[in-house]
C-alpha cells in the first residue's frame, strides 16, 4: 500500500493506493474517508455540499466511524486534527480522544484478498466500562443502486419508511431510486453492501461474526438509509462490553469491481 500526504480540496489528507484502488482519508477533521475511487474515475463517495449537522456535529460525507445504538453520543462533534501513525504498511488515523475516554480510530490495510481493510478501533481509556456497537457508515450518492445480502425474511422499519419501496428476493435486500427518506435493517451471518455505479460495483463486506441477538438495531447488523440527496450503507458489530483500557474492532472489506 502506498500512502503520501495530500491537500484535498480544503482538507489535509492522506492517500493510500492499492492497485488501482485509491482512499483519500481527510485527517482535518474526523477521520473521514473522503473519496475512493478507481482507476482515476469519479469518486464513489457522497460529498457533502448541504452543510448538514446535528448541533456542532457536521455530516461532511465520505465514510465515518461512530458508535450505536443511535443517541446523542453518535454525534459526538469530531471536527479537529487527527492523529496519524504509518507503521507496518498500516495507517492508523484517531480522532481526538472524548471527553468520556473513548478515542475512534480508522486502521488502513491492505487487504490479502484485494482492496482495502477498513478497521474500526474503539479504545476506552476512560474509568468505566462502555457498552455498545461499532457502527461504520459509508455515505454514497443517492443515483447509485443500492443492495444487500440478507440472511432472513424480517427486515426492520424505521418510523416513516414505506416499506414498498424495498424488494427482499433471492437473499438480496433492494431499495427504489426516488426522492424519499426512508431506513431498513436486518441481519445477515456475511454482511455485504453493494453500490452500483456507471464504473462498476463498490462492495463493502465485513467478516465479523456477529450473533442476531445480540445485534442492538432490532437485531440487525446491516441497514442502509436513503434520502433525497445520499444514501448511507452501514455495517454494525455485535453488542460489546471493553472494559476501561480495553479496545474493541470491527472489520470492513472495501473493494471494486469494474463494469
């Protein structure tokens, strides 16, 4: 993997290239994954031109690690410098540490079956146990085709959504393309998120394994959320305790396959 400094856009940043797989990671704020592309094509990712945010929290786009299930405290503000450390062809970007002792990271890998390894590291230096999930969303433009793999026929809807607009058939979960606002989850034993773009296939799966019970969305470790603008493919860990000291990780795989 090969990583260098960069200024993108208004963002300091660092590259990492794998192949003809490109992360633009942004360390002026987050960590965010800003972009991922392939092959010097578009950027896959959404970004954020609506200046959207909860409180001094701010949407920015790209990819984002934070914690469930959804309270105030995932969307704890991240808007400073980071971190980096690039030791053993891994780049490790953290956020600053939280008012609570817990520190957020990003680990960048190479991964040994093509693509990137996107590890999601929660350390508690804090005085207490923390109990919750590791929730790593993945914001995308709202044109692309969404799917996911689904182990089971109960998919959860979230208060608003109109459950017609989502296919299950064949152990693939599909959502129409329109202007609505709309989120579902469900489980499945081998996460796995699609985008479908003009390029290809953006593909994020997690190997983690995760039991349904102890899934804390209504037991589901997969959701995706649409809305008029960018759509959001989310993969969570199981319910986890870290005791104080203690880290915890979940595992994304991020790959490409082109048209």
């Amino acid at each position: 993997m090969n990583v260098s400094f960069e200024k993108w856009k208004e963002w300091d940043a660092v590259k990492c290239v794998i192949g003809e797989n490109e992360l633009i990671i942004g360390i002026s704020a987050g960590p965010r994954i800003l972009s991922f592309s392939f092959n010097g094509g578009e950027n896959i990712l959404y970004e954020d031109h609506t200046g959207f945010g909860v409180a001094d929290w701010r949407l920015y786009g790209g990819h984002r690690f934070t914690i469930a299930p959804e309270n105030e405290d995932s969307y704890y503000p991240d808007n400073e410098q980071c971190e980096i450390k690039f030791e053993d062809s891994t780049l490790y970007i953290s956020a600053k540490q939280r008012l609570d002792g817990l520190t957020l990271s990003l680990v960048i890998s190479e991964s040994s079956e093509g693509g990137f390894y996107i590890d999601h590291v929660l350390v508690n230096n804090g005085k207490t146990d923390w109990t919750g999930a590791l929730w790593a969303i993945a914001c995308v433009p709202r044109t692309h085709i969404l799917t996911g793999a689904c182990d089971t026929k109960q998919i959860n809807f979230w208060p608003g959504t109109d459950g017609s607009k989502w296919r299950l058939a064949n152990g693939i979960v599909s959502v129409e393309n329109g202007n609505f606002r709309a989120k579902a989850g469900w489980y499945s034993a081998a996460p796995e998120l699609k985008a479908i773009t003009r390029q290809g296939v953006f593909i994020i799966s997690s190997p983690d394994v995760s039991t349904q019970e102890y899934c804390v969305d209504n037991h589901s470790n997969v959701e995706i959320f649409v809305c008029a603008y960018w759509a959001e493919l989310e993969t969570l860990s199981e319910k986890l305790v870290v005791n104080a000291g203690d880290s915890a990780s979940h595992r994304q795989r991020w790959r490409f396959k082109p048209a």
